[in-house]
C-alpha cells in the first residue's frame, strides 16, 4: 500500500525542519503512522495546471493498485507556463517576481512574463475561476475513469464564490467538482492552523505542531480510503 500525495508546498511542508524530501509533512506522517510506503510529487510555488499534470504523470508511469492519491488543490491565481524553447514549466502569480522568472528566462523574457500576467492575467478573476475548475474537473474525471482512490482538499475559497463573475458555465463547474473537494473542518489548511493556534510563518506556511495537528484530523480518513484494519 501506498500514499502518493499532490500539491505545491503545504503537501511539502516547505519550512519545516529537516524536509528537503519532504517527508516530514502530515500526509506522509499519516503514511509513516499507517505503515504504508509514500511518495510526494508536490513542487512548491507551482499552480494546479502543474498539479493536474502531476496525476497524470504519476499515474501513467505506475499501477494504481492499493495507492490512495492525497491531492491539495493551491491558490487559482497562479499560471503554469511552459517555456516553448525548452519545454521548461514555469510558475507566475502574485508573488513571482522577474528575479525568479530567471532561473529559467533570460532577463528581457522575465520581466516580459511578469508584465503580461500583473496587466493581462491578474486581474481576470473569471478566468481564474473558470480554468482551474475546469483543471480539477478533468483531473477528478480521469480518477473516477481510472478507479483511483484519492482524498481532495483546497486552498482558494474563490472557486466557489457564487457572488460575482459566476455565469452559469461558471456554476456548473462548481457544482461538478464541489462533491469531491474537502477543507480542514470547514476552512483551507492556513487558516485551520491559524485558527487552532498553530505558527504559520510570514510566507503562509504552516509549521510543525499545524502538520502534527493535520496528521490527526486525516489519518483515519485514509485509514478508510485504503482500507486500513485498526
């Protein structure tokens, strides 16, 4: 059996101590707890395009046999580019900067990329809505078609407001996915860990006693979902 887990850098667990493989966060301390083997493909800092493309990365190359994916959807507002003349995926957002645009872009082109998406993409919430349900419903579909066990959260209350820039398409697509996505006791996993008392650090990152926390709240959920006897 196995606990494969998806997502950016809350399913990391990027600041916490002695992580650089990841290891260390709540999904693979319930993994760790549940005697089962785990794997994380989590990139942090990446959108749900790169997370999507990660399912079905993993799952193309692997049998899904016992293996429950453990997936949290990140903020709608992030965009993953690839690169046309080196296939290289890139991630803009709010917080991107040209300076981390060239790891991979030459100046000129970063600070292109991080134009186009503060005057273009930023500010079409629409979109942003639009796409990413649309990225989580095509990823939803290929688990169902597959038979592949899987437990989603997510982070961006903004896929369900139904309050403005929510035409019926929009709508539909709520509806269509809403089923499958959880939340930490009604609340994304920063602001669960906020509101328990746990540190989040100045970047939004969760620490240990939030993921220690986490590991409680879920073991039993994936205890159930791979069928785990107590």
């Amino acid at each position: 059996m196995k606990i494969v887990s998806f997502g950016d850098s809350f399913v990391f667990g990027s600041e916490l101590k002695n992580n650089s493989d990841g290891s260390k966060s709540w999904i693979a301390q319930c993994a760790n707890d549940l005697g089962v083997d785990y794997e994380t493909t989590s990139i942090p800092g990446c959108g749900n395009d790169s997370i999507s493309r990660n399912i079905y990365e993993w799952f193309s190359c692997n049998d899904s046999t016992n293996v429950l994916a453990v997936i949290n959807w990140t903020w709608g507002s992030r965009w993953d580019y690839c690169v046309p003349s080196t296939d290289t995926w890139i991630t803009v957002g709010p917080t991107c900067v040209p300076q981390k645009l060239m790891r991979t872009l030459d100046e000129t082109q970063a600070h292109h990329v991080h134009k186009f998406y503060n005057d273009t993409l930023w500010g079409s919430l629409l979109w942003h809505k639009f796409r990413n349900l649309q990225t989580i419903y095509a990823a939803q579909s290929y688990l169902r078609q597959k038979n592949i066990k899987n437990i989603q959260t997510y982070m961006d209350y903004i896929l369900f407001n139904d309050e403005w820039h929510c035409p019926p398409h929009v709508k539909e697509l709520q509806d269509l996915v809403r089923g499958d996505l959880l939340l930490f006791e009604g609340k994304n996993f920063v602001d669960w860990s906020r509101d328990k008392g746990f540190e989040v650090t100045n970047t939004l990152h969760p620490l240990e006693d939030a993921h220690s926390a986490a590991k409680t709240l879920w073991i039993e959920t994936y205890r159930e979902a791979l069928q785990i006897d107590n």
